[in-house]
C-alpha cells in the first residue's frame, strides 16, 4: 500500500539525510527504484511528470505502483511531480496519487500562495501530502528532449527569499517546500554553486522540510552541505535517465537479431540505473533508515 511523504520527510528531517525522489517513466525505471530502495533499506519515493500521464497513463503508473508497492516492505510514496494546475492535481489523487507537487513558482507570491492554500485544503482533507515551490528553479526544462541548461544565468534573483518562505509555509501549511538555492533542471553544462548561507537561513525560519530540484549532476560536497543545512529531498531525473539511455545504447549496438527478447535489450539499462539509484541513496544517506 502507498502512503503519503510525511512520514519518510519528517524522519528525514530528524534525522538529517536527504530521500532521493526518482522521477520513474515506465516499469522499468520503477522497478529499478523499488528493488534498490528494498535492498538498501531507503524510503521509496517515486514521482512522476505529466508527459507520462497522458491518456491511459493516469491510470496505469499509479495502478502499477500501487500493486507493486504491496510487494517491498519499505514505504512507498507516489508523488505527481510539477503539477501546474489544480484538474491536474485532482485527477492525480482520484487515480491513487499518495502526494502532489503544486507548482505555482512562476506566479506571483500572492497568486502562488492563494493556490497553494486551496490544493492544500483539498489534499490534506484526503491525507495527500503537498510540496510547493517558492523562488524559481531554472529549467532546462522538463519534458523537452533537447533540455540542457547552459548554467550562465545568474540564479540570484530567483532565489527563495526567506522572509516570504516563513510567509507562505505558515498560511499554506505545506508538508515540503521546493527552494530555489542555485540548481537547475536538467544536465549541467557548468558545475552548479549552491547557496549553501540561503539554505541554511530558509531551514531556520519555516521549520518545514526543504526540497532540491535538479539534483542531478550537482557535486555530493555541495549537496551534503546542503541536506546537513535542511534539505531533506532531492529531485533526481536526468541521472537515472541518462543510465537508462546510454545502457540500451550500448546494448543495442551489440545486438545483431531485431527481434531479440527485450528482457536482454533492458538488460545493462537495468544495471546502470540500479548503480544510479544506490549511489544517491547512500550519498543522501537514506540507507538503512527502516
Ligand atoms: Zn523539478
């Protein structure tokens, strides 16, 4: 059975290390996800982006990860990733969602909060929990299969500003906030600097479990600092797919048959996403947590 992030978060705010939350496409990235979490003992936190949501996809992903979940003893939590609207969010929770990402960050502060405050109402009334984002995170962006970020924008304008982050979690109530503290979405064309003094100064002042989107391709170093400062999830996308797709490349450049079984074709995607997936549970220290 799923359940909702605000256990595992909370955990990991107590106890200061950081869930990687691994956006899953398909069965096999979920299974990826779950049989690692399993053998590692890390809350499982899997999300999912709208592009795999369509059609069909709204039932499916969380009918597969809801079955799946009853086989692994670890907790598992479903969280819809990005979600830009509130139709979005309700047909997510209506198919099985365990928790729900609002992003209203391009809004204005006010516009943001409003919303933010509604999804809450509807969500906890149905023991969803909810992340929303404050600042802007820089995109590539998600969804477009070209995304690259080149790193040379000066973040420092969308940075979360801290009086309007103690602002908008006390009236929204929110379980996670998304901060903007100098990471991108996407792959990195340049090394990212967190800012490692904000983050800090937001931990102090809302007192709610902060998330890091674009974690992938930031430095462990930095991103250590970053959870021993509050950040207690760690958005990872790129990593896991960049394994999923340099595996089948490689595999499928050595096959000959095309009609060869796809157990074989997945086969190194399979082991290079596992690979992925373990080295950001220990580097977020979320092992051996159950
Ligand atoms: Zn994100």
């Amino acid at each position: 059975m799923l359940v909702n992030m605000k256990e595992m978060i909370e955990q990991a705010k107590k106890e200061k290390f950081a869930i990687p939350a691994f956006d899953i496409c398909n069965y096999e990235m979920m299974r990826a996800v779950l049989e690692v979490c399993e053998e590692e003992k890390s809350p499982a936190l899997l999300m999912v982006l709208e592009g795999d949501l369509r059609g069909k996809g709204m039932q499916l992903i969380p009918a597969m990860v809801n079955s799946a979940s009853n086989f692994f003893s670890v907790p598992v939590c479903l969280h819809l990733d990005h979600a830009g609207n509130f139709d979005l969010i309700k047909q997510a929770i209506d198919s099985g969602f365990s928790s729900v990402m609002y992003d209203g960050s391009t809004l204005p502060f006010d516009k943001n909060l409003a919303n933010t405050l509604e999804i809450v109402d509807y969500a906890h009334a149905r023991s969803i929990t909810v992340e929303a984002e404050l600042g802007h995170v820089g995109d590539a962006m998600v969804g477009n299969e070209n995304a690259t970020t080149t790193g040379d924008d000066d973040p420092e304008d969308t940075l979360t500003d801290p009086t309007e982050a103690k602002i908008f979690v006390e009236k929204t109530k929110v379980d996670a906030l998304a901060v903007a503290i100098g990471t991108s979405h996407g792959v990195y064309k340049k090394t990212p600097t967190l800012r490692i003094d904000r983050t800090k100064q937001l931990a102090d002042c809302t007192n709610t479990p902060l998330v890091l989107h674009g974690g992938s391709g930031t430095p462990y170093d930095q991103l250590k600092e970053a959870i021993a400062n509050g950040v207690c999830k760690i958005n990872i996308f790129s990593d896991v797919v960049t394994a999923l797709n340099g595996g089948l490349k490689g595999k499928l450049n050595t096959i000959t048959n095309p009609a060869t079984w796809p157990m074989f074709v997945f086969e190194d995607a399979r082991s290079l996403m596992k690979e992925a997936v373990r080295a950001k549970i220990r580097a977020f220290g979320s092992n051996n947590r159950i």
